[in-house]
C-alpha cells in the first residue's frame, strides 16, 4: 500500500510541501507554488537513493510551445491537499484583463510499481488559452553526472520546428536530424548535432507530434517515450494522453537545465499553426471541462 506524509510548511518553502511514498523506497514531494514536483527519491541498481528531479523547467523565450497570450501558471501560488494517497491542488483565476475567471486542478497519485500519475482538468467561463506552467527536469544518475549518456527514445515521426522567438513554423519530419529518437541515442552526441534548431533553442527545445491522426482523440495515457541511465540502471518511461510531448535539454537560457544536466519531457498541446492539420493548440472552450493526464514510471 502506498505511504504518504505532509510535510508543514519550512524556511524559504513556497508554501506547504506534501509526500507521498510507496513501498519500492521512492518519494515524491509536491510544492503549491506551481503545484509543481519538488523531489523524486527512488534508489539505483545497487539500492542507493537518489533524488532524480534537477528542478523544473521553467518559462523562456525559446519555449516551443509558447502560446502568445496565455496565462502562465507556473509560479502561482495553489492551495494543496492529501487525502485518500493522493495530493491534490487547486486554483482559481479571477477574471481580468487576460481573460475570463477560470478554475484548474491537478493531482498526483503514487503507486507501489514505481507510476507517478499527474492528472490535469481545467475549466474557463469565457474561454482562453492557458500555459500550465513549469515542467519537471530529470537526470536519473541523481546529479552524480550529466545526462549526455542517457538513452531516449520518443516515439514520433514530427516535431515541431520553432524561429528565433521560439514561435511555432510548422511541423517537420524527424528522419536526417538529430530530432530522430524513434531508436534509442544518446542525448550528448544528439545535441553536437550541427542543426539550425538546435542553434536556435539552446539545445532541444520542442514539441513532438505523438497523436494519432489530426486530431488527436484523448483516452488512456500511451507509452510515447522512455529513457534508460545505464550507470544508475534506472529507467523513466512516459505515457500521456497529450497530442504532443516536449523534449528539452542543452542550455536553456531562463530554465533550471544547464548544458546536459537534466533533461524535460512532459505532455503539451501543440501550438496554433495555420493551415496544419496537425495544430490542436490548447485553448480552452467557454465552459467546456478539459483533461490531460501524464504517467511517469520509474523503474529498474
């Protein structure tokens, strides 16, 4: 059965920090600034433990999935609880200038086989578009090194290219570039690709087509991607019900990863791109309830 605890409030928390644990040794902490993940302590191949989260991803200019006018949420203050093993945050945005009154929870929910399940619903009166905010930045060696000799492997055949600004330019064929992780690579020798992207972003910093069709049809979360530390023996696997996956790594100015020290991969809607069949940006109906859901498995 999995364990939980809360943590109270400490000096220099944003606000309250909740636990949850399991019976494989890991815990995770969750933070209401954000309602982003604080830690993830899970052990290695030889019983160690390690926290394998390198901070978060935070807003830049080079964000593939910026969407001009959203409402970033990401150092927004929520108001947590844990109940029933699971944590639970909560946030009201009033109306203003930005847009109409919205509401947007979250939670997170541990299991005994090592699955961190995130499951998003938000909800706008007048509609609108919403950035959810900072996305966890991994490294499954626990800092002891870099993330240049991680496998990843992502299963998509586009992603989507990106100008200076880190505006969308429309979706690109992965085959020839060094955005082709459809086989596990190495993260390092990928980012000494030379590549106008890659020049562009500071590294990887995209979005990658994962739905089927055009337009993708939620339902249970499916594997699209998953990366292996050899040294550590842990493995991260992703599966969402998100159109799209962002993939980040490399210098990212603004962002908590700096060179290969950690690496993002998280669930996103694609940007507004006219004229692709492929845009299915994330812009929230007037009253109509939307949901995502994101499971991180890590495992041995």
């Amino acid at each position: 059965m999995t364990k939980q605890l809360l943590s109270a409030s400490v000096p220099g928390a944003p606000g309250r920090l909740f636990t949850l644990r399991n019976d494989r040794d890991m815990a995770v902490t969750i933070g209401e600034r954000g309602a982003a993940l604080v830690s993830w302590w899970a052990p290695d191949r030889y019983g160690r433990l390690a926290d394998v989260l390198h901070g978060f991803l935070a807003e830049n200019a080079s964000m593939a999935h910026r969407c001009s006018g959203a409402r970033r949420l990401g150092s927004t203050q929520w108001k947590g609880a844990m109940a029933d093993q699971r944590v639970s945050l909560r946030l009201h945005l009033p109306a203003g200038e930005d847009g109409g009154a919205a509401t947007v929870e979250v939670s997170y929910l541990l299991d005994d086989h090592g699955r961190l399940t995130i499951a998003w619903q938000a909800m706008a009166d007048e509609g609108g578009t919403i950035d959810l905010g900072a996305h966890p930045c991994f490294n499954l060696n626990g800092g002891r090194d870099d993330v240049g000799d991680h496998m990843l492997q992502i299963d998509a055949d586009h992603y989507l290219k990106i100008d200076q600004g880190g505006m969308p330019l429309g979706v690109a064929a992965v085959g020839g570039t060094p955005f082709d992780f459809r086989s596990p690579a190495p993260i390092g020798a990928r980012l000494a690709w030379p590549d106008v992207q890659l020049g562009l972003a500071g590294g990887f910093n995209h979005c990658y087509w994962v739905g089927h069709g055009a337009r993708h049809k939620q339902g249970a979360p499916r594997q699209v991607a998953q990366v292996a530390d050899p040294v550590s023996g842990r493995r991260l696997r992703v599966a969402t019900t998100d159109p799209a996956l962002r993939f980040a790594s490399g210098s990212l100015p603004g962002g908590a990863s700096a060179g290969q020290a950690g690496f993002s991969l998280a669930g996103c809607a694609h940007p507004e791109q006219p004229g692709s069949r492929h845009a299915a940006a994330l812009v929230l109906a007037p009253q109509r309830l939307h949901r995502s859901t994101t499971v991180y498995a890590l495992s041995l």
